[in-house]
C-alpha cells in the first residue's frame, strides 16, 4: 500500500474545476475504446481505498491494473440479446471480422484489433478458469503486470487530451519519475472520493453508450445490457453464508434477532457506493433489514460492531475466507470505510439505524475507525 499521511482535502474551487473538466473529458473526449472509462472507474476505486495517500507521493500503473481485471472479467463472455417476442430464440452478439474466438462478446473499440487488455483477460480466462475469485497471487499477479504495461501503452497519457485543446487537461495527474508512475494532482483524490457516486454513474453511462454503438442495432438500450456489463454483485453471494454463519451464529447482524432462515448476505459497505467483493464486509442479515438498509450506510453502532467483529476474530475470518477462496484484505476495506464515512459525515448525511430509522453521522465514526485501525 502506498504511504499515506493525513486526509488530503479540496476546496470549493478545486471541487468546481474537477467537476468542470470530468463533464468536459467525457464530452470532448476521443475514445476508440472503453480503456479511457475503465481507467476513470480505476482512479475512482482507487482511491476510495486510499483516501490518506499523500498525494505528492506517485502511484504506478500496477497500482491501477486489479480494477482493469475486475471491470473486465465479467464482460469476456458472449452476451446474448433476448428475443424481442416470446416465440424466438436468444442471439449472440455478433463478433468482429477477423477476431477469432470472440463470438458473442461484445465489441469494445473501433479498430480492426482486439483490444490488448481484453485479449489477455480472455486468455486468461480460458485458462485459468471463469471464477476470477480462484485465481491465486501469483496468477492475479502475472496478469495485472501484463495489463499494466498496457495501461501505460494505452490510455495512460491519453485520457486528459479532448479535442478542443492541444494540450492535455492535466486535472486528474502528470507523470512521475517514469512513465509507469502517476502523481495526483492536488486535491483529486478527495475530489474523486466526495463524488464517487458521480463519477461511477457518469462512466458508465458513457462506456454504456459506446458500447451499443460499436455494437449497432444488435443491442437494446436496457437494464438487460448494463446489469451485463456492471454486475450487481449479489448472484453469487449465497456461497458465503457458511462460513459467515460459522463466526456470526443464527443472529442478524443488525438486530440481532434469530434467523429464521437461512438468511441473506449483506454487503455492510453497500456495494452500490462500494462496488468490490472483500470477505470482511459480508454479513449475514433478515431479509427485511437488508432490505431496509438497502444502499444507506450503516449506523455508527452498527459500524462499531462491524469494526470489532473484523479486528477482534479477523484470523478466523481470513481462515474461513482462505478456505472458501474468498478474497479478503482488512486494510483496504477499512481504508474504503474511512472514506465512505468521512464524506458522508461532511455531507451532513445519516446512517441507517432499523426498520426507517436513520441517525445523523456524528464524530463517533471517526473514533470507532480509529480505534480498529489495522497495523501498518
């Protein structure tokens, strides 16, 4: 993890300019592949891991590589388009002239080539297997350093250039001591924190508009398309719940109340404010609470259990996660918590209590953080 120091922060005028030249970036913009969004999605992630990051300090590309393989994961697979009538057949998408074993998968550039990071995700995935949560250390490791020197090829120092001026927009970073390393401009990385939402709505939207036209008339501008490209996080969540029963019991995480049944996962982190599976924010949960949470941040006393629970029996965890192949990391998840709730407690948000209960964020989030932050 990068050295961090205390939490950075961006004034009035900074928070304008950046939103300023985001719109301007994904208006002017020239893109020729989805690389340019998966990269703003990277930076956005990235940071809500590293809200204390000394922004002086250059970040490298490999820094940025793992968001590249788990935006484009999923997407290496044929998405097949429903019948428009009851009475036809599901089709495939169509592939690109000359690509071959691409069929189905969906078209995510202009050239005549497949895209490099793509290519090396797919044959990863045909070797390596589908689940991308199998893959060991080594393995992620090997494959984040190929697509990092792609990333530094394409679209590392192209993203800031718009077609209305010569000169990138420098808004976001420059360069480093090389061109594998990036320095953030002063004031981005809480900039990118406090409009996380943003960002993430903004990007895929412009990625998902790419893609119908690279794709043509094939594809419906749906849900249908957009749930493909984005997963939601929750297809697969049930396989957790064993070991999540096995340090929690037969108690909801939130009200503590017996489960009846066998319970839902919850992600305490929401995944729509927190898209990333991390074992340590799983909780087992009544479907109403789930429900109620919904994508509200938790309560501080439901954060301040959710901290003890992670620190106090974290080797438990991580032996369950081991075993089950679940990744895990505390301290990044942790970091991810600290940035959550610092932006909503300088919002003035609330935090959700129970049932339509919700409690403004006061200091004590800051406090209950601290008291569970992970070694360095």
């Amino acid at each position: 993890m990068a050295a961090e120091t205390s939490k950075s922060t961006s004034s009035a005028e900074e928070q304008a300019r950046f939103l300023k030249n985001l719109q301007l970036l994904l208006a002017d913009g020239e893109y020729v592949s989805t690389y340019k969004f998966a990269l703003l999605l990277a930076l956005k992630r990235w940071a809500i891991e590293h809200p204390l990051h000394d922004e002086r300090i250059a970040i490298d590309a490999a820094d940025l590589a793992p968001y590249f393989v788990e935006l484009y994961w999923p997407q290496i697979v044929p998405f097949r388009v429903r019948p428009s009538d009851a009475a036809g057949t599901s089709q495939a998408a169509a592939p690109r002239e000359g690509w071959p074993g691409w069929k189905g998968v969906l078209v995510q550039e202009r050239g005549k080539q497949a895209p490099r990071v793509l290519s090396l995700i797919s044959e990863a995935r045909r070797r390596l297997g589908s689940d991308l949560r199998k893959l060991t250390p080594q393995e992620l490791q090997r494959l984040c350093g190929a697509i990092a020197r792609s990333i530094v090829d394409m679209p590392l120092w192209k993203l800031q250039r718009v077609r209305t001026s010569d000169e990138p927009l420098h808004f976001l970073y420059r360069q480093g001591a090389t061109k594998r390393q990036v320095r953030f401009e002063r004031g981005v990385i809480p900039c990118l924190v406090a409009f996380a939402p943003l960002v993430e709505d903004l990007v895929r939207s412009a990625w998902l508009r790419f893609v119908i036209r690279c794709n043509g008339s094939l594809l419906p501008e749906s849900a249908e398309l957009e749930g493909f490209l984005f997963p939601d996080g929750r297809a697969s969540l049930d396989v957790w719940r064993p070991a999540l029963r096995d340090v929690q019991g037969d108690q909801c995480f939130y009200c503590n109340g017996r489960l009846q049944n066998a319970g839902v996962v919850d992600h305490f982190l929401p995944w729509a404010r927190y898209p990333r599976d991390l074992g340590q924010n799983f909780v087992l949960a009544h479907s109403t609470c789930n429900g109620a949470k919904s994508d509200h941040l938790a309560a501080e006393e439901h954060l301040q259990r959710w901290c003890a629970r992670n620190t106090e029996r974290s080797a438990e965890l991580v032996a369950h996660f081991a075993d089950d192949g679940l990744p895990q990391h505390w301290p990044t998840l942790w970091s991810a918590a600290w940035s959550l709730y610092s932006n909503a407690a300088d919002a003035g948000a609330s935090g959700w209590v129970k049932s339509t209960q919700f409690a403004l964020l006061g200091p004590d989030w800051r406090r209950i953080l601290e008291d569970h932050r992970p070694a360095a």
